[in-house]
C-alpha cells in the first residue's frame, strides 16, 4: 500500500499520458489481430510470458532465468516472422480504420442474409452447386488468397453468375467477408472425420471442413438434388426449406436474438461426425 500510495504521489499530467499511449498501443494491436488466426499463437505466447515473469519473480532458478534472457532476442525476431502474414493484413486494416469502429447492425445482418437466402433458392431451383462461406470473427484470408479476389458488393445476381457451371469461377467456394464478396473459387479444407451419410459429396464436406476450426457459416447447394444445407461448428444441417433458410441463418450468425421468427425451423437433420 505505501508503494502504490508512493506511486501516485509521483504521478503528473505526462506521466498519465505516457501510461494512456502505452494502452492505446496495445488495444491497437489487439484490434488489428483479431479475426485472424495469430490470435491463438499471441495468447500462448502471452501466457507463456506470465509463467515466465512469476517464475523467476519468485523463485531462485538461475538456470531457467538464464534459458529465458537467451532466449528472449530469438523471440523477437520470430515473431515478426511467425506473424508475416497477419502484420501485412494488420498494415491493411489500418489503412481502413473506420470500417473497424463500425459493428455490423442488426439490418445489415438481415440483408446480407436476405441476398444469400435469394441467391441459395434460386441456385436450388436451377440445380446449380454453389457453396458459399460467411467469415464471422475467425480470418479466413488464407483461404481467400487461394480464390480469385474480387471484393465486389454482394447480391443474388453475382452469386447466380459466379456459380453458373458456364463460368469458369463455378469450382470451389465464395467466401463473404463483411458483406462483400471477398473471393470466389475458393480452395477449401476438406474435413476428416468419418461422416454417417457416405454418400455427401466434396462440395459438403468442404463446408463442413471450412467451419470445424472457425466459426464460419457455410451454405451449400446441392447441384444433384437441389437441396440447401447449412454447415456450422463442423455439423451438418441438411435439407431445409427454402422459406426457413433466412431465419436459420440469422439465429446462427445473431444468436442472442431473441425473435420467435428467428428460431432454427425444426426438424433438422443434423450429420453429425462420428
């Protein structure tokens, strides 16, 4: 206590902006890396940071102290390697700041998930394949670097178009990044688990892949039966109705609303991975 009293007599008007510039560069970086896959390596290194300090706070390891002093300039220059990628997309997002203040609202959710809806009931009547990826929190840019960018606004006639099997972008996904098309003919990861239907094709196991480590949504029409299916957390909803497609999705991407029209339209089939 008579530290922290000692400290706060020593504290002045410099002082306190030294602190509020230190914090204001941290939440910075925090915000640049967020939705990208850095996020869980910086929280380890984070974490292995704090065990560090309180060990050799606390306890006389000279040998262990010594481990961490050699090994902390090799850190430094790891890390700007490990984090490449996400530096360059961080460098990026900078360059767009003010798109990052604004949180989607509840409408714009709604109609981005109105256009997928439109887009998904008339690639089913079609029989058209088309396998189109909602990036949520979790990046999904390096996915998107194996699709041809695009960053074009969405709508249902440039979905129809992009899966159009006479168009050559027809193969792969479309992924959906702040309700823009980011990419089309997107590689995807196939999943590995052992699905009960043997009979799922590529197209629904890439959207079951894409949603096991992220929390993308992920729409897929089937090109064989017509059929619409919703992928999510590495599960399968299969064959729902083309009238329940809308509310499903919006209970999933906006699940703390609570609307009766927006509850997931039951019986769903859900494949779920053995």
């Amino acid at each position: 206590m008579v530290e922290l009293l000692w400290l706060i007599q020593r504290l002045n008007w410099l002082a306190v902006v030294d602190i509020l510039l230190v914090a204001l560069m941290f939440f910075a970086v925090l915000l640049l890396v967020r939705a990208t896959q850095a996020v869980p390596l910086l929280r380890g290194l984070l974490v292995l940071g704090a065990i560090s300090l309180v060990l050799g706070g606390t306890a006389q390891l000279p040998t262990f102290s010594l481990v961490v002093r050699t090994a902390l300039p090799a850190l430094l220059v790891a890390i700007p390697v490990i984090f490449q990628p996400e530096l360059r997309r961080a460098l990026e997002r900078l360059g767009r700041f003010n798109e990052m203040l604004v949180a989607p609202r509840r409408t714009e959710t709604e109609m981005l998930v109105r256009k997928i809806s439109d887009a998904a009931q008339k690639l089913a009547t079609r029989h058209h394949g088309a396998l189109i990826v909602i990036e949520r929190d979790t990046g999904l840019q390096h996915l998107i670097d194996t699709g041809i960018r695009l960053d074009a606004e969405l709508s249902p006639e440039l979905l129809l178009t992009i899966f159009d099997p006479h168009t050559p972008m027809h193969d792969g996904g479309v992924i959906i990044r702040q309700g823009r098309v980011a990419a089309a003919s997107c590689v995807l990861p196939l999943t590995s688990a052992t699905l009960e239907d043997m009979r799922i094709g590529l197209r629904h196991r890439a959207g079951i892949g894409v949603t096991e480590g992220t929390d993308a949504i992920a729409v897929i029409v089937s090109e064989e039966r017509g059929s619409i299916s919703i992928a999510h957390s590495g599960r399968l909803i299969r064959r729902i109705e083309p009238a329940h497609l809308e509310n499903a999705l919006i209970a999933l991407i906006q699940p703390s609303v609570q609307r009766s029209s927006m509850a997931l339209p039951a019986p769903f089939n859900f494949q779920r991975n053995r």
